[in-house]
C-alpha cells in the first residue's frame, strides 16, 4: 500500500521538480539551513565548479556547533572553531546569505532559532546538513537532515534528489499525565518500535495527546524522529500552530497572514487518508522515561528495571551486551537510584524556553548535590533574554547551577563542553552514543529536562513526580 491525502504526500507533489531515473525526485527546498560544521566542503565544491548560490534568500546560516558557552569572545580559543566560523562568515557574505551571528539577538542553535523567528511554517520543504532537522515537521513541514555532498546540491539548484518515504502513523490516544513530558513520549516511542522502527518512513504523530502539546513539545517529538529511524517526523498545523507563528518576524502579516492561514489548514492529513502502516500508544500509560544503554532505543520507565538478555528479542542482544559493558550496568538493576556526575539542560532538543522554565520550577529553592556539576545552556540567544527576564538564570544559579550561553554544548561535545573520563551525564539531549558527550568512556542518560533538574537536585536518577507531588 502507498500512502494518499497526507499532509507528506501534498507537500512532496508540491515541492517535486521532476522523477529521475531509479525512483527518486527532484524535490525544491522551501527553506536551506546552514551551519558552520557541514557548509565549508560544500561551499568549496561549489567555487571549483565557479558555481553561485541558486537562491541565497532561501538559505539561513547560524553558528552553533563548535560555539563556547562559557565566554564567545572573539576570537575563540579554539583556533579551529574561530576559523570555521570566519569561513562560514565569509562565505554568506560572498553569496549574499543571512547569517545570525553571535551577539545578533538571533544566534542560537539551527533547529532553535529557525521556529522562533518564523522561518519555519506548515507545507515547506526544509533541509539542513544536521540529522535532527526533522525537528521543524512540528509545523507541518517535511524536514530532513542531508549530507555535506547534498547541501552542495541544494545551494547549486535549490533541490535535492532522495526517494519518496512510506507515512507511518503513531496515534497517541489519552494524554500524558504530570510529570511526564513530550521527551519521555518519544523515548516511549523509540523504545517499543527500536531505532530502526521508521527506517523507510515518515512518522506522522497524530491523536489527542499530540494535539495537547505545546508547539515546543511537539518540536522535541519530531527532533526525535531520526533516532528511532525515521528520516523525518511531523505533525498536522492546527490552531496551536498558527498561534505560536503569528507575529514572528518572517511570518506573513495582514492580509497574507489569513491567506497562509487558509492554505496551511488544506494541507493536514485528510480524514480518509490512506498509511502505509499505523501503531497506536495510550500516552497515560507513559511514565518517567530513561535511557540506561548505548540507544536511545535502549530506555525504561523510572520504575522498570534494566532489562536482561532473555527479555531481549534475538536481535537486541548484542548491543545489550555492548550496552552492559561500556555501561557498567548489570542486568536487572533499577535505572532509580543510579548516581549522577554531571547535569546538562539544553540542545536542540530541549533548550527552549519552556524547557527551561519547567526545570527551573524543580530547582527552585534547592540545591545541586555535592560532588554533581550542572549546567543550563538556552538554544538560543532569545530563549536566554526571555529567560533572564523572567529570572530563571538567577533561580538557576542560586541552586548551583552554572548559565551558559546559547550553542549545543555538550549535546556532542564539538565544542570545550565534554565529559572528564567515565563520567555519568543526566542529560536532555538527544544520543547516548559512546563517546558522544567528548569522553570516549563517558556514559549518557537521556532523560526530560525536569528529570535532568530532580537527577541535579537529589545527586542520582529519580522519579521527578515525586518533586511535583512535594510542591503541591
């Protein structure tokens, strides 16, 4: 079965330029985002052929990955990172490319500062040199994360040829109940259908408790997608949508603004649309959930216990194994109560403002455990005035935790932002991989960011319902 009248279908025929030979399309980019990490090669490939950007209003550049969040004065200490970004600078002024530069207001992680500027918006097309630009399909757009040798494509033609995907649909009936958060949702998700459970496919993330969530927690659903192995993930434009767009900077206004609005609300699944496969989730039975292994798919609700090989299905086991190893956890061991070295709240996954805002409530009035290092980094530079406006920082910092300033940090360690040996990192971020946070033995729970913030409070994995239920 093929899929028909979804929200994917009707943005791929609108954006498809033409069909090649061997099944893939043509497809036009809506919207090209940049970076510091993945543009340099493609930027290069481009002035061999003396070839210029095809539609340099289309292409946004930040810089984000190898930024410093203790001090980004220029130049940075790190002289590699200081010249990636004076490539990056000269490139967008080269080719006439809008780049949202440190002290600008606007710098902040891509998948971040996009959203909160409106540059996102239902029916586009968005690629990104970065694997978790599914993140934008909150808006109704279809985003996918490309390679350096296709970001040289999309500034040449402004289009990318790839294969068109299958539409699965995750329906979520029920809602999620306090204490549990959109992060624990999509690690739920990972964790049943495993981290090739989208390989082929689009998720669609549909049903009563994903028309809930806010807009920031739909975006750390879709910011997800790509760990359990879909290429991208989106969810319908309804209301919410179009409440959080309005009045952002590059959002339509006026009269465009009803015209837009008229247009994004056709472009939803219709009612008799037709999927390529469908799994349905009671989102109240979602708990707490972590990662105790070497996957995201590798998870467990608060209450569970590391699984053991024999719970296993055949092909789990060997990465379990692995998982036990470099982990150091022993099969049947409570993830509840496991010890914590280092606290990290931010990435593009979960450094919003909402993000922030809930952590802090669990901060308030308490303090880091000895021995534990804890730190906030926002996703953006608009996220940390909003926030140092209300006064988040100080409660923050008052608990022991430091502020930082905006980039992905520790999230991949591309940056002074690392794990010291076998450290155990309470994190918000999305990949447990070995090595991952800049330690090649240092070790990484994935956690909401409330239960990064209990983990910070009590000194080792708890249950953060337990921190609401004390406030009420």
């Amino acid at each position: 079965m093929l899929s028909r009248k979804t929200l994917y279908d009707k943005v791929w025929d609108l954006h498809t330029v033409g069909n090649l030979p061997g099944g893939s399309t043509q497809l036009f980019i809506g919207l090209h985002l940049i970076h510091e990490v993945t543009s340099p090669q493609a930027f290069s490939a481009l002035e061999e052929k003396d070839f210029k950007v095809n539609s340099p209003e289309r292409t946004v550049a930040t810089v984000d990955h190898i930024v410093p969040t203790k001090s980004q004065e220029r130049p940075f200490k790190d002289s590699l990172a200081e010249e990636m970004l004076k490539t990056l600078e000269k490139n967008c002024k080269k080719h006439g490319i809008k780049l949202f530069q440190i002290g600008s207001g606007n710098q902040g992680i891509v998948h971040v500062i996009a959203p909160e500027a409106g540059l996102t918006q239902p029916g586009m097309t968005v690629a990104c040199g970065d694997s978790h630009t599914s993140t934008h399909g909150a808006f109704g757009a279809i985003a996918f994360g490309i390679g350096t040798s296709q970001v040289r494509d999309v500034l040449a033609s402004q289009t990318v040829a790839m294969k068109k995907l299958k539409v699965k649909r995750l329906w979520f009936k029920g809602e999620l109940n306090k204490g549990v958060f959109a992060k624990d949702l999509i690690l739920h998700v990972i964790k049943i259908l495993g981290v090739k459970g989208g390989v082929g496919f689009a998720y669609e993330f549909a049903g009563p408790a994903i028309q809930k969530l806010s807009m920031e927690e739909r975006m750390t659903i879709c910011n997800m997608a790509i760990e359990g192995g879909a290429r991208c993930g989106y969810i319908n434009p309804d209301e919410t949508t179009f409440s959080y767009l309005k009045h952002r900077p590059y959002s339509p206004q006026g009269k465009e603004w009803e015209l837009a609005k008229t247009w994004w609300e056709g472009l939803s699944s219709d009612k008799d649309a037709e999927f390529d496969s469908e799994v349905i989730f009671d989102a109240s039975q979602i708990e707490p959930t972590v990662t105790w292994g070497i996957t995201p798919g590798q998870a467990i609700g608060i209450s569970e216990k590391i699984p053991n090989p024999q719970e296993l299905i055949d092909s789990d086991v060997d990465i379990a194994e692995q998982a036990y190893k470099y982990m150091r956890f022993n099969p049947g061991e409570p993830i509840n109560g496991v010890p914590i070295d280092v606290c990290f709240i931010g990435s593009c996954t979960n450094g919003r403002l909402s993000d922030l805002r809930i952590a802090a409530q669990i901060v308030k009035d308490q303090k880091v455990a000895q021995g534990v290092k804890a730190f906030v980094v926002p996703g953006s530079e608009k996220v940390s005035i909003e926030a140092e406006k209300e006064g988040l920082d100080n409660i923050f910092r008052s608990a022991g935790f430091e502020w930082r300033k905006p980039g992905c940090s520790m999230c991949l360690a591309m940056n002074p932002d690392k794990l010291e040996g076998d450290q155990i990192c309470a994190s918000s971020s999305n990949r447990n991989f070995k090595g991952r946070q800049g330690s090649s033995n240092g070790r990484t729970l994935l956690m909401s960011p409330a239960m990064v913030a209990a983990a910070a409070i009590n000194g080792h994995v708890s249950d953060v319902r337990k921190n609401f239920n004390k406030s009420e």
